[in-house]
C-alpha cells in the first residue's frame, strides 16, 4: 500500500479529523465556560475528564455516522494513529507542572501540548492543514503564557474556535474527496 492510499484511508475513516475536531471543540468550549462562569477547578476537571473521552466519544459519533469508527487491524498508519493519540495524556504531569507554578497557565499549556499533538496529524491524515493549527495553537498558548496569563480563558475560547472552524473546513475537504472531487 503506498503512503498516499494509507492517508486516504485515515481521511475516509476519521472524516478528515472533522469528528473529532468537532468533539475537541467541545471539550474545550464547556472548559472555558466553567472557567469564565463557574471555578477553575471545574474547568481543569472538565478539560482533564473531556480529553480522556475525545476518542471513545470521536468513535460514538463515528459510529453513530455509519461506517467503521477505526482503521483495519494490519492498516500500516493505525500504530501512529495510536501514537499520535497517546501523546496528548503523555503531556499531562507538564500541563500539571504548569499549572501548579502558576494556575493561570493551565489553558495556555494544554494549547501548547495539543499544538504539538497536532502536528503529526500532518503526515497521519495527508492534510497540510493540521500543520497550521498546530502551529497557532502553540504559538498563541506560548504567546498567551508569556506575555498574557490573564487571557487564559480567552485562549480557551480561540482554541475551542479554531477547533471548530478547522472541524468544519475538514468536513468540508472530506465530503468533496468522498464524492470524486478534488479536495485541493
């Protein structure tokens, strides 16, 4: 199987990472309301809860969608799929480390971590596009803890944003590849 066959294979079943983004969006939308209206305690224990349920939930959805909801036993890409996956709570004790020096970079690290959970998917999905939101995600969460903590949870807001406009332009992408037309 050539790579490029591969990565259509992850982009047919994953919808493009559309599903997903979609169900980190909202992971990181109740995080920053419960930051903003409710407690920061609640917000790290709904973004720490959330994370651990974007797969399981991503392959609900999938699902629930129709069609398979992971890729074949002996697929070449699914070890970095699983990979890629694992990366993000592999990231937890320095969001934590974090966290704990300074409460109002809980937000800012995450986007960091997943800014660079992201990248990968690059190669993973075939689709140029996941660079770009990794790279903003981390630059903006590296900007935001810097110069900025105060703005934690609006950092919150952008990254439940990009997540979702990236969702909705991945949809977009794979609908048009799913139907014979170029995605390009």
């Amino acid at each position: 199987m050539l790579i490029a066959e591969a990565q259509r294979d992850v982009r047919r079943v994953y919808r493009s990472g559309a599903v997903g983004l979609f169900v980190s969006a909202a992971v990181w939308a109740l995080s920053a309301f419960l930051a903003g209206w409710v407690s920061t305690r609640w917000s790290i224990a709904a973004m720490l809860a959330g994370g651990f349920f974007i797969y399981p939930l991503t392959q609900l959805v999938l699902k629930c969608l129709g069609g398979p909801a992971a890729l074949p036993a002996r697929h070449p890409m699914r070890e970095l799929a699983f990979e890629v996956a694992i990366v993000g709570p592999l990231m937890l004790p320095l969001i934590g480390a974090a966290t704990l020096h300074k409460a109002a970079w809980f937000h800012p690290a995450f986007m960091i971590a997943i800014g660079g959970h992201y990248l990968p998917f690059s190669f993973l999905y075939g689709m140029r596009q996941f660079l770009v939101l990794g790279v903003a995600l981390l630059v903006s969460g590296l900007a935001i803890g810097l110069y900025a903590p105060g703005l934690s949870i609006l950092g919150a807001w952008m990254t439940a944003g990009l997540l979702l406009a990236f969702g909705a332009a991945h949809l977009g992408l794979n609908r048009k590849e799913q139907s014979g037309r170029d995605p390009a």
